[in-house]
C-alpha cells in the first residue's frame, strides 16, 4: 500500500502527527499557533487536517483566524504507482497582511482555476504592479525552502526517494530549480523559452506594449516572463519545441541529492 493511503488508515492522533511534520515550524511562531493542539490563545482550531482512509491523497490547511476566507498556508500530496515517490500536487502561502487580489474569481464570479480556465484582468493588472506573479492573490511569507526541507524530512522517515510535481507557471519551474529539482518533462521547453526571450528572439518581440503583461523588459525577470507567457505569448508564436503553447513541466526532487539544473541563468526574480 502506497504511504499516503497507508497513513490515512491510521487513527486520527497518529496521521495528524506524522502530517504535521509538513507545517512549516516558522508559522506555529509567526501566528502564535499551538503546535501539538493546532489552537490559538483562544482555543480556535486553526489547522484542517483532510485525509479520508480511502483516499491517496492528504491537505493541510492553515488559518490565521478561523472565519478568514484564505488560508495563510495549505499542501496537498498525493500517492504515485511508485510507492518511493511522492507527488507535491500544490502549495498556497498568503500574507493575510497584505491586500488581497481577486484573481481567482473572474468578473461573472466564477473559479479561474488560476487563471487557466479564466481571466480576471482587471485584478491580475493590479497584481502585477503591486509586484505579484500569475496566480498569487496575496503576496507570499518567503516559505518555499523551508517547506521543501519539510517536505524531505516527512519523505526521509517514509524512505521515499522522490519529490515529483507539476510546475503550474513559469516562475514556478524557475523557483523549483533553485531549489535542487529537476526535469522529468519540460526541459528542452524551458531552454528554448530562455532562447527566443533573447534580444531578438519571438517571444522577445512579443514584448510590445500591446497589454500590461507583455511590456519591454520583462524578458529580464523571472516573474515578467511569467506574466508574459501567462497572457498567452507562446501560443501565438510558430515554433518546433514551443508549438503546444504553455505546457507546465513535470519535475522531481532526489531527496537528499539536490540537482543543479538551470534554464535562466543569472536570473532575477
């Protein structure tokens, strides 16, 4: 039996032990959670814990507040047919002090699934100028590192070998590779990318001013050709290694043996 299936089948105190281990230490301080109750000063439970005896997959969810709308924290994992693999399905970090941007939700109140299946651009250009990346609704509490030691810690009791998800944006590929993943599928994607934002290249002439996500310069971040790439640039290009448009990168982490893969060298974010 895969381990996410197998720790469901445990009681509740024995899971919710073992699923700790994949809250950031950083955040029971930050926000005065109790981390053996998960309450705060005031006896409010302000973790969730979801993980049915059925299901293959386990979601942590933090609050600051129980009644608050966004979660300041939430993983989901899930089970492969490998049993020494894990698969990281999302992360979620929000400041609950900085403003929020309804990106998630486009003008008629439907779910954007981050955009993908809809567009809020009104509220996606005001993210962007207040410094945000595709997907973000607030600004975000500097956790990925921390979480990504968590995430190797739960898998070194469990001996799982493997760390594999699915970078949903660009920066997120980006950001993963600085942190020792590397490519199952993506990678010759991801070096032709860097290529045509060249000086020159057609995803650099794509960056014309004609929205606010393509304007002059953002081949030079990590989060300009993001947005970029969010608002559709490669899709519009002909191609040989980019023709499907945006396709999100299968990547994986050797627990213990970071890689060192890089597609945009001397990058800044």
């Amino acid at each position: 039996m895969p381990w996410i299936q197998r720790i469901n089948h445990m009681s509740q105190s024995q899971k919710e032990g073992l699923y700790r281990l994949l809250i950031p230490p950083s955040l029971f301080k930050r926000f005065q959670i109790n981390p053996l109750t998960f309450t705060d000063y005031e006896g409010n439970r302000l973790v969730r814990f979801y993980c049915p005896e059925r299901e293959e997959t386990a979601m942590i969810e933090v609050k600051r507040k129980p009644e608050d709308q966004d979660p300041i924290y939430s993983i989901q994992l899930s089970d492969t047919v490998d049993y020494t693999q894990l698969n990281w399905d999302f992360m979620v970090v929000n400041d609950p002090n900085e403003e929020r941007f309804n990106i998630d939700i486009d003008e008629q109140g439907r779910d954007t699934l981050w955009g993908r299946a809809s567009r809020n651009l009104p509220e996606e250009e005001r993210a962007l100028r207040a410094g945000l990346a595709p997907g973000q609704i607030r600004k975000g509490l500097g956790l990925t590192r921390e979480v990504i030691a968590c995430l190797e810690h739960f898998a070194k009791i469990l001996d799982i070998k493997t760390i594999s998800l699915e970078a949903l944006f660009y920066h997120n590929a980006i950001v993963y590779e600085r942190c020792g993943f590397t490519y199952f599928e993506g990678f010759k994607r991801m070096q032709r990318i860097h290529q045509a934002f060249q000086p020159g290249g057609i995803l650099f002439q794509k960056l014309d001013s004609s929205s606010p996500f393509r304007q002059p310069r953002f081949e030079k971040t990590i989060r300009g050709r993001s947005w970029a790439i969010h608002d559709g640039v490669i899709s519009e290009i002909d191609d040989d290694v980019l023709e499907e448009g945006w396709t999100s990168p299968r990547m994986y982490l050797m627990v213990g043996k970071p890689r060192s893969v890089c597609t945009f060298p001397d990058a800044v974010y």
